[in-house]
C-alpha cells in the first residue's frame, strides 16, 4: 500500500492563482481530511469527508473548496490563493470516524503564495 | 472552537531521562483522545487513541494515560533516547460526529 499521497509536494502561487492539492489514499478509507500547519498554531482542520459525495466544513474553511467522487481521492482546491493561504498542507485518512480510528497523514505540500 | 492545551511547549532532556507531557481538552462531551509523534520533515504517525477513563496505553517505552472526568490525558516516556525528538501532539474529539481538534504540539530534544 502506498498509504496517503499527496501532489504536488511544494508550490509557489501567485496571489489570485488557482490550484489543487490532490489527496489519495489506497486502503479503502472512509473518513478524509485537510489540515494546514502554521507556526504556534498547530494543525487546524479546513475539510473533512465521510464517504464519497459527502463533505463538511471544519474549522478554517474559507478560500476552499473540497469534492469527493470517488472513496480514494479528496482534492482541495484554492480558487483564489492569498498570501494568507501560505501554509504546509497535510491531508488525512481513516478507516472510519476520526474519533476511534488513528489517522494517516500524507507528507504534506508545502504552499506559498507572494 | 474546543480549547485543547497542551504543557510544556517544548523540553529538552538528557538521553536516558525520563520525561512527561500533559494534554488538557474540555471534560464534557468527551469521545475520543489520540497522540501522535510527529518527527521533522516527515508526517505526524498515530501513537495511541482512547477512548474510556482510565484507558491505559503502551508502545515500548512510551505510554498514555487518560482522566476524562478531569479533562487531562499524560504521555510518559521512559529512558528517552535521541530518536524520541519529535512533536508530540494531542488531538480531541467531542462527539462522534465532530472534528478532530489538536493541540500545538510539546517539541522534545533529547541530547546524546
């Protein structure tokens, strides 16, 4: 199993640029999500899914967007990248629920935009 | 947004020492408590998930336990070894259908 990938691994945008993460995970999880990583703030959660067709906002949504067509992929999308978005992302799977299932997180993408 | 504290920031031991971290969540509505040790330039990696008071849980040298009553949970790490520098983070969850929510993380160096 290659377990949680992500793509691409660094990327520089310009402010008012688009992009997408991509996210997949091959062990038939359920549960997906996207966290950002900035200094002294810990990881925040952006989205999340439980299943396929299914997402939810999590605590710092704004200036994203999520879909979930298939159980393996999860992509983010920022559709008008601000400097504020500035962060290493890191996106998570689990076999079900978040709560009683450990987590598997990706490598991360480190993201700037100037 | 849930309050997850956790204490020290950061600590810095001898190879040998033993050492200890707390992580405080809020004790109503509790549901679930993980660690995860989270080394440089790699990926954070599950170390336990509890869920009942007074969940016990052990991985080698490393061990958790956890007070929901109270709202605390401790990772213990006996004989630390230079391998064991890393962030260890603990994440809350509230209810079965909410959203992980971690702490900032207790960076840990340990010295040769």
């Amino acid at each position: 199993n290659a377990g949680v990938t992500q793509t691409p691994k660094f990327q520089v945008l310009k402010t008012g640029q688009s992009m997408t993460l991509q996210c997949a995970q091959d062990m038939n999880h359920e549960y997906m999500s996207w966290y950002r990583q900035d200094p002294g703030m810990g990881l925040r959660l952006i989205h999340y899914s439980v299943g396929a067709g299914i997402t939810d906002q999590g605590e710092v949504p704004n200036g994203y967007n999520v879909s979930r067509s298939t159980t393996e992929d999860f992509p983010l999308r920022l559709l008008s990248a601000a400097p504020s978005q500035t962060s290493v992302y890191f996106c998570a799977s689990s076999y079900g629920l978040a709560g009683t299932y450990e987590q598997y997180f990706g490598p991360g993408t480190r993201l700037t935009v100037t | 947004i849930l309050n997850v504290e956790q204490s020290p920031q950061s600590l810095h031991v001898q190879e040998g020492d033993s050492t200890n971290f707390t992580c405080s969540f809020p004790s109503s509505n509790f549901y679930a408590l993980h660690w995860y040790r989270w080394e440089t330039a790699k990926s954070p990696e599950a170390l336990f998930v509890m869920t009942l008071n007074g969940d016990e849980k052990k991985k080698g040298r490393i061990s958790a336990t956890l007070n929901t009553k109270e709202g605390y949970s401790y990772l213990y790490i006996k004989g630390s070894q230079p391998e064991d520098s890393a962030t260890y983070l603990c994440a809350f969850l509230a209810g079965a259908n909410s959203k992980l929510t971690f702490g900032k993380g207790i960076t840990l160096s340990v010295r040769p």
